[in-house]
C-alpha cells in the first residue's frame, strides 16, 4: 500500500471489533465520492459505500471471523462478521459495473471520522435495483 501527499491510511472495524482493516483513501476525504445504492441488499442493510482499489485494502484481523454472503447472481462477496453482523466490506466483481472488481468498504465502519465529516461527504445514487448502474435512481432520498 503506497502512501502519497495526497492519500491517507484509514482503520476501519466492525462493530465488536473481531474484524479490522485498513485501505488508503485520499487524505481529504471529503473530497472523496461515496455511492448508495437502491439494490435490494444495500437498500435492507443500509450500506453506503466508499470505493478502495483492491491493492489498497487488506484486513488486518478477522478473516476467520467473517462470512460471505452471496446473493442474487452470487458474484459479489458481501462480508460480514459473524459475531457482530456488521457488514465491512463487499468485494464487486459485478460487470458493468464501472472499475470492478473493487473492494466497496462500508464508510461507516471507517474509524475517525466524526459525524459533522460525514454529513459532508459527496453521496452519489445508484439505481442498483434495475442494474441500471450508470444513472440515479427516480427516488433515492430513503437510501
């Protein structure tokens, strides 16, 4: 993981802390664009996304400690921990979808950033739903 002037290492974990990881994202994050997706998986866990480069993110802790649960056409590698049930991450390898494959970390168990950060962060909407990955949703304001 190569750190530059113009990117930072965040640590990130689940909720009771038996999964950890780290993944380079830019030093300013709230220059950073995040993703929310309307799919019926990110829509019923909440999940809001970051994209990491998979050379930029490796768990540090925790692998055993992880299921993967598959869905739909059973490509992407949505990872949870089985103690907690926090979703940290998904590995996408879904084509059409833009700069798969890539690890989507869930901003939320981004350790450091504080809620006023957060709340400024850029969100774009996908429309997940209809694999209609390239344009926002109709109604996105629930997600």
């Amino acid at each position: 993981m190569d750190i530059n002037e113009n990117t930072k290492e965040f640590f990130g974990s689940c909720h009771c802390g038996n999964v950890r990881f780290h993944c380079k994202l830019e030093t300013e994050l709230l220059n950073s664009e995040t993703l929310r997706c309307n799919c019926s998986y990110c829509l019923k866990t909440r999940f809001w996304e970051i994209v990491v480069c998979p050379k930029d993110f490796k768990v540090l802790k925790g692998e055993k400690d992880q299921e993967n649960y598959l869905y739909g056409s059973k490509i992407n590698d949505n990872y949870f921990c089985k103690s907690c049930g926090v979703n940290t991450y998904t590995l996408v390898k879904m084509e059409g979808v833009p700069n798969a494959p890539f690890y989507a970390v869930n901003v939320n168990t981004i350790e450091g950033i504080t809620h006023e950060q957060l709340s400024k962060l850029k969100v774009t909407f996908l429309d997940g739903a209809t694999d209609n990955w390239q344009n926002e949703p109709k109604y996105h304001n629930h997600i």
